[in-house]
C-alpha cells in the first residue's frame, strides 16, 4: 500500500513539474526579415559573393579559351609544346580552384566576412531571444526555421512576434 501511495505521489509531483515547464518556438527566418541590419549585411554579402563569382568566371573563361586554342593546334604542336601547354593548363586550374576555395571554402574570405558582419546580429537576436524566453518562462526555444518535422504547433507559444517586437524596442 505504501508502494502505491508513493508512486501516485511521485507521478503527481512529475506532472506538476511538467506543467510549470512549457516549450517555446520562434521563426527566425521571418525575424531577421524585420531587421534592417540583417538585410543590409545580407546585401554587402551578396555584392562581395558575386564580385568573387565573377573574377572567378572570367579566369575561367580564360582557362577555356586556352584549351580549346591548344584542341585546335594540338595536331601541329610539337610533342614538348604539347605537354608545355597542357601543364600550363593544369597549373591554372589548380591555381582557380585554391582561388575559389579561398574566397568561399570553409575557412574562406566570404564565411569570415559572413561570421564578421553578422556575429554582432547573432548577439543581439540571442539576447531578445533570451529575454523573451525568460519573460514567457519557457524552459525550450524550438526554431522553425532550422527544424524539421514539426507536425503540430500552438500559436500560443509562437514568440517569433514578440521577439520582433523586442528587438524593435532596444
């Protein structure tokens, strides 16, 4: 009997615990879309993004035009000039693919300049975040935007409009 007295009490206690507790979500996709900073950077990225692109179009152009003028004279080129030409050919294409890899590899001049423009954004989105969170005594934020799989939502916990609002504010 006291097994079971202890046990209803145990499962009461979880409930409560579990009600006091609620999860939260936010969109911030359709946050940031409200932060004129955010679409400022995100303008100055794309200009730099297709500066980049567009020196790396035009050497590959050049890389082309060299190789299809060496397909053209590779029947009245000396063995030796063949093989010059097509190590300079090689020589270029590797250098275009550390060039592309610099300017949007992992580690590259665009994911630093993105980290550097928008770590300052990312900060203040957190801290709204937070303070909403906190204000709304929510224990889990959920972020739709990056989730997938989400089958069902209250509105009720959607605090993508309030952390607008809050940023809006400061």
């Amino acid at each position: 009997m006291k097994k079971i007295a202890l046990s209803i009490c145990l499962a009461l206690a979880a409930s409560i615990g579990l009600q006091a507790q609620s999860v939260c979500y936010i969109n911030t996709e359709d946050i940031l879309a409200s932060v004129p900073e955010y679409q400022s950077v995100q303008a100055d990225l794309n200009d730099l993004a297709e500066k980049y692109r567009a020196t790396i179009e035009s050497e590959y152009d050049d890389i082309n035009a060299l190789y299809k003028d060496y397909q053209n004279k590779k029947a009245s080129l000396s063995a030796s000039e063949r093989q010059q030409r097509e190590d300079e050919i090689i020589t270029k294409e590797k250098a275009l693919k550390t060039k592309q890899n610099t300017f949007f590899g992992e580690d590259g001049v665009m994911a630093n300049k993105s980290e550097e423009l928008l770590a300052p954004i990312k900060t203040k989105l957190q801290n709204a975040i937070d303070a909403v969170a906190y204000k709304n005594n929510c224990s889990m934020i959920i972020d739709l935007a990056v989730t997938t799989g989400i089958v069902f939502k209250n509105d009720r916990y959607d605090l993508t409009q309030q952390t607008i609002e809050y940023l809006n504010r400061k």
